[in-house]
C-alpha cells in the first residue's frame, strides 16, 4: 500500500487498525457487509458509513449501481476507497518499460442505502478452508514437535505447527501464518538494524490473527486484543496509535491475503 495519495479527512492505516483494536464487533460487522473487499477497505467503508450515519451494506461505483437496475439518489457523496492503479515507467538507461503497482484513494463507491431501484438478492459469504488457504500460501504444516506443553504453536521459515491441544487453535494457526507471510521467520538471515523488534513481530502477527478471527467469528478476538496490548506495553507502554504506519499497511495485506 505504498506510494498512497491520501485525502486529510480519511484515516491513516493505522488508525483504522487502532479502530480495530480497540471496539469489539466492528471488524465482523465490516466484513459482514462488505467482504468482497479488501480488509482494510471494509474497515474504511465502514468508518465513513458510521460516520455519516448510513446503512452499512453492498457497495458499488455508479455505472454497476445503474447496470444492477439501481441509480445512486441525488446528492449522495461517494465513499472513498484504497485502490490500487497500475502504471508504466520507462528506464533512462535501458529504454525497458516496467510496469508498477500504486494506491491511491478515490471517491467512488456508494451504499446500497445511498440508491434507490430494483431489488438486490441477498449475497453469502464464502466458507474459509483452512488446508486450501495453507497450500494457497506455500506454507507447509508440519508435525508439532516441541516438548514445552505452553507453547501453542511455531513457525520456521515456510513451516508451521500447531499444538495438538492448543487453547485456541485457529487464533494459533493465524498468528503463524502471519509470522511466515510477514517475514519474520527469516529475519534471522538479516543485519541486525534490519531485523524488525520482536514486540513489533508479535503485534503484526496477533494483530492479522485479530483481523481474521473477527472476520470470520472465529473464538480468540478478545484474547488478541489482550495479547497486542501486553506487547505494545512491553515495548512503549500500551498506546495502540504506536503501531508505524508502515505496519499496519502490512497487517492488513497480510491478513487479507490468508482469508482470500
């Protein structure tokens, strides 16, 4: 999500994810209505149809609004979403084009309570298979061999394990994943000053598990928001508008990645 144009009046990443954090119930209600998008989108969508006071639901630009028998009702002002645009830079010295991803923010999606026409038939949300998700990611579940019994779970380079008796299994397979996908299992490869901390580690990792345990009503969410909480303390003494910007664009791709 970087090289992002952003408007003053829409949240940062990270202050979505502090939103997140800190009020139960508001991540399932985001991606109850709008699970098509991204994560960090549904948050987004979520927070300007609250503040505004709509109707949270389906969203669409105008022209799909019109082609699904519905008109946006005048005076309606678009929502804004994060959207990714893809450009083509030219090399000075090789003359080879590239072609590179960017995101910028746009005001272009409106609510379904923002238009007025033809019935919508309800949509459903997919179900999330683990196993389909693992083999998706190129991550590979390993035998849990650790004799420690309070150890819930493990991640090493592309592996994972999960203990047979873990108190909460999916929040465990979430948190190690994340741990893989963010990378964190193979900074120990890296320069020292490139090594991200390891309260940071364990707050990107619980902090995706959050994500899509609440997306999906999965049990754990309150037990995460203890656990980032506990690591954020440990390392700045708790305040949740600690976690880098950098870091919450990064929990958010990461915990959309693992339930797409």
């Amino acid at each position: 999500m970087e090289n992002q144009r952003q408007s003053p009046d829409i949240p940062k990443w990270a202050a979505l994810l502090v939103e997140a954090v800190n009020k139960p119930g508001l991540i399932m209600e985001a991606y109850s209505a709008f699970h098509n998008y991204s994560i960090g989108n549904q948050i987004l969508a979520l927070v300007q149809c609250h503040l505004r006071g709509l109707q949270p639901g389906p969203i669409n630009t105008f022209p799909k609004w019109q082609t699904l028998g519905r008109v946006v009702k005048r005076g309606e002002r678009a929502l804004t979403l994060c959207m990714p645009i893809t450009r083509k830079q030219r090399e000075e010295e090789s003359d080879e084009e590239h072609t590179f991803t960017s995101f910028a923010y746009k005001p272009r999606w409106f609510v379904l309570s923002q238009t007025q026409g033809q019935e919508l038939e309800p949509t459903t949300i997919p179900e999330w298979d683990s196993e389909k998700a693992i083999s998706a990611l190129s991550i590979e579940r390993v035998a849990f061999d650790k004799t420690d019994g309070n150890c819930q779970g493990f991640a090493r380079k592309r592996q994972i394990a999960i203990n047979p008796v873990a108190q909460l299994p999916y929040k465990t397979l979430f948190h190690e994943l994340a741990h893989v996908i963010l990378g964190h299992t193979i900074e120990a490869d890296f320069a020292d000053t490139e090594t991200t901390p390891r309260n940071l580690r364990e707050v990107e990792a619980e902090a995706v598990a959050l994500l899509c345990c609440e997306s999906l009503g999965l049990e754990g969410a309150d037990y995460c928001r203890g656990y980032i909480q506990n690591w954020l303390y440990q390392g700045v003494g708790y305040n949740a508008d600690a976690i880098p910007e950098k870091s919450a664009q990064k929990i958010f791709r990461v915990a959309d990645q693992i339930i797409r």
